[in-house]
C-alpha cells in the first residue's frame, strides 16, 4: 500500500497516548536529561505553523537522547492565567476559566496532532488551583525571608527577630528598605506588635510600598513595562499613565550581584545575557549628599545627628571625581519631595510638567535620548564639596525608581547633561586639564589633571577618587557605593484572573493566611470589571472576608508568578504535599536544555533565576541555576500575498484584479489575501470570489492563464491574511512531512519566512523513503542478505551526519542528508533489512510516525521504537579502499573501472587488459603505453 500517512498518524499518537509510551520515570538507572519547552499561554487561536518550531526542535533532540540511553524528561503545560481571557470575559461575561480550557483543549488536539513525545502525566496549569498553592506557597516562604549580607543568601525572618532581641538593629546587614529603624534590644522589646511587623515589613523579600506603575485605566490594571508601548497598552492600545500606588515588590535586587555572577556559568546565548547584565546594571560608584538650601521648605530627620536642621538629596554617581563640575541638580518627576521642594512660583510649570511625564511609560522615557525638557523646582541644594548653591531641577529622564531617583549635572563630561545645561542656559564647567571642545560638546575623558576642582586640583583620576570618597564619608556626605540599575520586582494586578496572594489585612498591615489554608482560591464575582469606586474586582466578591475586621489582599499576582518555577512541578506533578519532593528535585535537578523565545530575557528568565536562587537560599534546591542551556529560536515570519485591483482613470477602486506581473501597465492598490487560497504564488480564483462578498462578481487579468499574486515577507498576523493553520497542512501532507519542513526552513536559531511552495518537496522524501520498504505493487519487502559496501557507506554517511547535527542543534541541515542518503540507497536497490532498520531508527525523532510504522513491519514490537539505540557510527566504512578509474583512449574517456587502491601498475594492466569490456574498444590494437597514476586515471595509447 501507498503511504497512507493519516491512518499511520492517527494510529500511533492513539498508541502513545494509551500506552503512555514517553512518560519518564523519577529515579533510573540510566542517565537523566531535561528537556524543557517554554509553555504557551493558550489563546483562542489556537496555534500557527511558527508557534511549533522550538517544539520540534525539542522533540527531535528528546527522541534523539531517548535512543542514545538517557531517561528524558520533556513535559507540557499552560501558562494559563493571563489577561486576554480576562478581557474576554469583561466583554462576554463568561468566566475566564471556561474560555481557558476551551483554548486548552484546542492546543492539547493541535500538539498532539504533530506527534510530540510529551510526558503528559506531568501536565500543568498555572491556574488549576492544585498548581497555584504552591505558587501561594513559594508567596508565603518569601513573606517570611530576609536576605543577610552576611551570608550573602535568604533566611527565615526568624533569624532576623532573633538577631533584634540579641542586639537591636545596628548589627544587621540586610537588604532592606531605606528608612529602617535604629533601635537597641530593649527599644525592641517595647515596640506594640503593629510596630514590630511594620518594621519587617521593611526587611521581607516580599513586602508593601508605594511604587510608580503603569496605570492603564481601560483595563483596570497595573501592566508591566514590556506590555506597554508608546504610551498605550500592547493589548488593546489604551493609554497607560504613571501613578503611585501601594503595590507588593519582590526584593529581586538582594539577588543582583549573584543573578550578574553567575551568568558565566550558564550556557545561554551571549545576547541574552548581555541584555540581563545591562538590565541589573552594575555600577561601582559612590552616594553623594546634597543639602537643601532652602531649607525651610522642608526640615526633617536623618541619619546623620550632624545634618538635623536640614533635608538631604542623595545621589549615586560613578564619577564622582567630577563633582566639582556639578551645575545642576535633576529630581525624578514622581521623586516624593517635588511637592514640598517646589516654590510657589514654579508650581505651576512643575505640574504642567509632571502631567506630560505621566503619559509616558519608563521604557520610553529611557529610550528617548534626544528630547531635552525639565522644569526648574524654585529650589536651590548645596554642593558638599564646594559649597555652591545649586538649582534644583526635574526632568523624565531621570526614574523614581532607579538609584535615588536624583542624579547630578556635570555637562562638561555628560553629553546629556551637555544638552540640558545648554538648553536652559545652565553653567558647563571645566574640570580636567584634558577636556577639549567642552563649548561644542561634552568629553567624559578621564586623562589630565584636575581644575577647577577645589582640594583636588592636580590630582589624577584614580587619586582624586579615592581621596574623594574619604572625605566623604568623614565628613558624613557620602560614602563609596554599589549601585544596581535593576529594580525590585512589583508583584501585582488589579485583575480578577491571577492567583489570590494569600493575605489579609488586620489594622492596615499584612498577614499570611495559614499554611493549612492553601489553596486560596478565586472567588466568584459577578463581573469581571473593577468596582464602581475604583478597587480591583477581587472586590466584588461577597463573603470573601477571612474574620470581622478582615479583609484579603484584592490585587492577584502578576503573569510571571506561575511560570517562575513551574519545571519543578513537572518534576513531580502530582505531589500533593509538596511542591516537589526533595527525592525526585535530587534526581532531575535542573533543567539541561530549554527552548523558547528571546523576548523573555529581562522579564521570565530573570524571574526564574531569582526564584530558583531563593529556593535554593531556603534548602528546597541544589541548583544555583534552574536552565544549563538555553536556546533562542527564531521567528517564523509570514509570507503575505497581494491581490492587485485596478482603478480607474479618477482613481476610483474597479472590481478587476490584474496579475502581478501585468499591474504596471495599470493603476492599481495591492490589497491582502489568504494565503490559504493561493499556491506557489498562483490564486485559486474561484477560491478568491468565495472568500469575500465583494469578490463574488470579480474580473480577472491573467498572465500565461494564471493570476500571479504578489509577495512580501511580513509578521505572520490575521490582519495580513498570512497566517497558516498546521491543521491545514496536517491534513494535507501529514505531521511527518510538517515536522521536517519546518526544520528544513533554516537553521533554528534564525528568523525565516514561511514558504509552503516548498513542503511538497519534503513530502515526496517520506514517500520515496516509504517506497525503499516495498516493491513495485507496494507490498513490504525487505531481505537479509550480508549489506555491500555501498550500502554501509551510505548508512554510516547519515549516522555520523544525523548524530553530528542534533548534537550541535543544526536540525536544517540533517534534513538534506536524509534525502541524499535515502537517494543513494534508492540507487543502490537497497532492501537490506539491517541497513533499513538502521535508517528507522536514524529518522525516527524527525519523522516518528512513519518510523514506528516500518519498525513493526520489519518485525519489532510496537512501542519499542523510542527505547531503541541509535546506532554505532564505524568510520571504517567510510574508508575508501576502491576506485572508479576512468579509463581514457588516446585522451578520450571511454569506461569506468572499479580497482582497490592497493594495487600497483602491474597489477592493473593486468586487470585492465583481461577486461572484456575494455578489449572492445582497442578493436583488436595492441596498446602502446598505459599511463597510470594511482587514485586518478588511466591513459592507454595505441
């Protein structure tokens, strides 16, 4: 029989599925391997052809380490909380999780469809509640962690109360917020509890402060920075604005030195971690403070009993030998003193100016380089070093959140601060001998010696730096300092789908909800919006109270909570105590390789790695990493056709459509259409007039009888109509042949086009290697004779190639082998059982069905394909120990000879001269000189 791809496919995902044939077993013999595919949020779409191609690169190299003798785990979930269902269900009223499982269930028959070995037993969902429990879990134990200097890890908040019994505050090195208290033990021991847990409020890794979000009112939520652009929400396009808000962060920057360290140690891709290492942001540099002038502004506290009477801006600096060069001083717009530091007279322009920030997201406002704006507070701040008063100013390059939200203005060596100094008509002062065309633009040089410098004139960098950063600190204005660009982690979402953060709120401070409370689930409510006063919609829901004078947290947890360690889940999924046992986390450890998308650098992959760490802080892990090796695969762009419709002479839009190579000859628009219904750029015009209304009654101009479309490369999305359905390939070619095409595109690490033209060229390969398995009335035929030399050489050729290729990931290039190999064996007239059994098992992780169809027919049991050993490449038969000389007559070619290496001229004018063949062509002459040189030719003059 023919290649009867469906019943083949459809047979073997049914026995896999009953037989639980790749399920991984926690504890083996054999060596483990985990492979890990970044999981999909199921969106009601369902998935196109480029969503796939990391999933088979992943299966391919599972499959592949299976037969190499490696216990392999590769499981798959859902990413399943997530706003689209949200924002479907404001719109339907239906609940998120019915919508969710409906688009489960879409992904679960579209992946099983393209034949993936997936332990489904290990199956997850971030918001089944059984899986979000632990999520709460994982909550809770950074509730109740701090992170000791000291130790340069987390623990239990116990060790911190019992560190404040012992000896107050003054010995504690924490990460922790800045306006900690000082206390001794006995000041400890009289604080009320409100006070006691507010103050390791200020220590948790998890914890409540005001924070600038971005507020989108449309959606009723907090978005995070990669779901906002330009000023608008990536999902919908609604205005996002700037606003304080009481929100709960996670202490990721306690982990900012080790999370930077230890990216040596990882094998990820190095553009990946340069983006990680540019977003924590490493600076060595010192604080530096500045006094308020007009201190009657404001009159506060701080640190230093020296500095009572006035208010301090702190700054962080790298360069603060130029702090001599200071003409201004620049204030984040949302900086909590604004208010109170801006004069009468600027208050105005100063509201003005935060109104227009505002509308701007961070991302944005760092991008934006070339802008110069700010306004000027009224007030002027001190120079520690000098002496000299200084303006005070805001500006939206400068971020609340990033260092102090203050820096300073040195323009002579900034080109930012060059322009602001300019653009405001602010002093740009020299401060290095070497410093030339500082009227033209800044030079950050570091060379010369100091001037206009004060008590470091003459100094050189390195000497006025250190002897900057004593005086500083002896004379209580600052101190050298480690200063990180990353920021902590807020962690929440005035949305109603997302885990319940398990707290309550007892006289306006947070508590965790008991242990044995776990899961705590969603409520129900009636709507899906945020209430009529503005609060989350959590806030609907009725009786949701845990006792009188109690309320829950109402914000949910944001997108990255469940998928920030959701591979240890699948490491025992069904665990019920545990999030995963100690046992089965010794065994699988962390995950060997993962495959997913770059667009995760700054927001997924940093999230993981801080949890892991922290997981590993408190004993629950081994590993410092959660990923060895990381692969990026590339975009499959679309491939977008154009349909051609002429205008007439007042340019007024016609109902015929000229061919692409024709539409010069007329005025025309190029409008979008399905590439469903056009093949190898040709249009199915009766397909075309039923695909709208409007085409119905279309006219065509044709070239050679066909319409020709057009083509361009774009983003595969709906919009463009370029967008195509595995299902539909599926149906017409099979699993096998779209598992192989989409590795054939290109290598995996690359962006590529879609391009279907080329699809039945592969689907032709499957069935010729079909066609080496049966006679010519497709009837299995295989023998058992010894394999010729020939036939091994082949096979050898494609084990070492195959092999070679999957372990260096270059899955494009083992596609053409194949086809070169089962081309040779065609040529051959192979049908070798032991060369083709071989070849089954070589294949199997590109094209399984097929395989597991020739392995049972060659005679082995169903199932015991993916357990199989690939097979031992022998570089012996790639030797070559013969070959075909071609044999000239008087410089004429006439014949090939097939002669071992090893023998000399004697020998082969022997051979040659006994061959029948040969004699032909002497027609009786007798030769004259035979010139032979070994491994090339042979010449015979006659």
């Amino acid at each position: 029989m023919d290649y009867q791809f469906k019943e083949i496919e459809q047979k073997w995902q049914k026995f896999w599925a009953d037989n639980q044939t790749f399920k991984a077993e926690s504890n083996s013999e054999k060596p483990k391997y985990y492979v890990l595919d970044m999981f999909p949020y199921p969106s009601g779409a369902g998935l196109h052809v480029g969503h796939p191609l990391g999933y088979i690169a992943s299966d391919i190299f599972s499959r592949y380490k299976r037969l190499k003798g490696f216990n392999v785990l590769h499981p798959m979930g859902y990413d399943s909380f997530g706003l689209p269902a949200e924002q479907y269900a404001i719109q339907t009223g239906q609940h998120p999780a019915i919508t969710t499982e409906a688009n489960i269930a879409t992904y679960r028959r579209q992946l099983d469809q393209i034949g993936f070995s997936f332990d489904w037993s290990r199956e997850v969902r971030t918001s089944e509640p059984s899986y979000y429990k632990w999520t709460q879990w994982i909550f809770m134990q950074l509730f109740n962690s701090w992170y000791n200097i000291e130790n340069d890890r987390a623990e239990d908040i116990t060790t911190l109360i019992e560190k404040f019994n012992a000896s107050g505050s003054a010995d504690v090195k924490a990460v922790c917020d800045d306006d900690v208290k000082s206390f001794l033990p006995s000041d400890w021991a009289t604080f009320t509890e409100e006070e006691k847990q507010e103050e390791l409020l200020k220590y948790r890794l998890t914890y409540l402060r005001e924070s600038t979000v971005n507020w989108c009112a449309a959606l009723g939520t907090v978005l995070a920075n990669d779901e906002v652009k330009d000023g608008f929400s990536e999902r919908g396009g609604f205005p996002v604005e700037q606003k304080k808000m009481m929100q709960w962060s996670m202490r990721i920057t306690a982990y900012s030195d080790r999370l930077l360290q230890c990216l040596d140690t990882i094998d990820w891709p190095e553009p990946i971690k340069e983006m990680q290492r540019n977003w924590i942001g490493k600076s060595v540099g010192a604080s530096v403070k500045f006094a308020v002038d007009n201190s009657q502004l404001a009159v506060g506290e701080t640190e230093n009993s020296k500095l009572k009477t006035e208010k301090y801006i702190e700054v962080f600096t790298t360069r603060v030998d130029t702090i001599f060069g200071v003409s201004y001083l620049v204030l984040a717009p949302e900086h909590e003193w604004v208010a109170e530091l801006t004069t009468p007279e600027q208050k105005q322009a100063v509201e003005a100016y935060i109104a227009l920030t505002k509308k701007k997201s961070e991302l944005d406002r760092m991008a934006d380089t070339k802008t110069v704006s700010g306004a000027f507070t009224g007030t002027y701040v001190i120079n520690p070093v000098s002496g000299e008063r200084i303006q005070l100013w805001i500006a939206d390059y400068v971020l609340a959140g990033y260092g102090t939200g203050a820096v300073m203005g040195v323009p002579s060596g900034d080109q930012r601060d060059w322009l602001f100094a300019t653009h405001f008509n602010l002093p740009i002062v020299q401060i290095l001998d070497a410093q030339k065309d500082i009227d033209v633009q800044a030079d950050p040089t570091k060379e010369g010696k100091y001037i206009n410098s004060g008590f470091i004139n003459g100094m050189e960098y390195k000497e006025a730096v250190a002897f900057l950063n004593n005086w500083l600190e002896e004379k209580g204005f600052g101190k050298a300092k480690v200063n990180f660009r990353q920021r902590d982690a807020i962690f929440g979402r005035q949305r109603y789908w997302g885990e319940p953060i398990p707290v309550y709120f007892k006289d306006g401070l947070p508590y965790l909800v008991q242990e044995e409370e776990l899961p705590l689930l969603l409520p129900e409510i009636d709507k899906y919006l945020p209430t009529e006063t503005g609060e989350p919609p959590l806030a609907r829901a009725e009786d949701w109270v845990p006792a009188a004078g109690q309320h829950y947290e109402l914000s949910t947890m944001p997108g990255w909570a469940g998928s920030s360690w959701y591979w240890y889940r699948y490491m025992d999924a069904n665990n019920n105590d545990e999030f995963a046992s100690k046992e089965a986390v010794d065994y699988w450890k962390a995950v060997d390789l993962y495959i997913g998308g770059s667009e995760h650098a700054t927001g997924h992959l940093l999230y993981s790695r801080f949890w892991n760490k922290f997981l590993k802080d408190l004993g629950y892990t081994k590993e410092e990493e959660p990923f060895k090796k990381l692969i990026n695969q590339g975009m499959i762009q679309g491939r977008s056709n154009f349909v051609y419709r002429v205008n007439d002479e007042n340019g007024k839009p016609t109902n015929t459509y000229v061919s692409a190579g024709l539409r010069k000859e007329y005025k025309t628009s190029a409008l979008h259409v399905d590439v469903n219904i056009v093949e190898n750029d040709t249009l199915d015009l009766n397909k075309f007039k039923a695909w709208r209304e409007e085409y119905a009654n279309a006219e065509f101009i044709l070239e050679g009888g066909k319409y020709i479309c057009g083509v361009e490369v774009e983003k595969m999305s709906k919009s463009k109509f370029n967008v195509v359905n595995p299902d539909d390939l599926i149906e017409r070619y099979g699993a096998d042949t779209l598992r192989m095409y989409e590795m054939f595109l290109g290598p995996l690490e690359q962006s590529k086009p879609w391009n279907t033209n080329g699809i039945e060229g592969v689907f032709k390969f499957l069935r010729k290697f079909w066609r080496l398995f049966h006679n010519e009335e497709w009837v299995f035929h295989v023998n058992d004779a010894v394999p010729t030399k020939a036939e091994h050489k082949a096979l050898h050729k494609i084990i070492k190639k195959v092999q070679d290729d999957i372990e260096r990931f270059s899955f494009n290039t083992s596609v053409s082998s194949f086809m070169i190999a089962v081309n040779e064996l065609t040529d051959l007239k192979c049908k070798n059982r032991q060369i083709l059994e071989d070849m089954v098992i070589i294949l199997s992780p590109y094209a399984p069905h097929i395989c597991e169809e020739l392995w049972v027919l060659l005679g082995n049991d169903a199932g015991t394909l993916s357990y199989a050993a690939f097979p031992t490449f022998k570089p012996e038969y790639l030797v070559e120990d013969e070959f075909a000389y071609p044999v000239s007559i008087n410089g004429k070619m006439k014949m090939n000879l097939n002669l071992s290496l090893t023998l000399a001229q004697p020998e082969v004018e022997s051979i040659l001269l006994a061959d029948e063949h040969f004699q032909k062509f002497l027609d009786g002459k007798a030769p004259k000189k035979i010139i032979f040189v070994k491994g090339k030719i042979i010449n015979v003059v006659v």
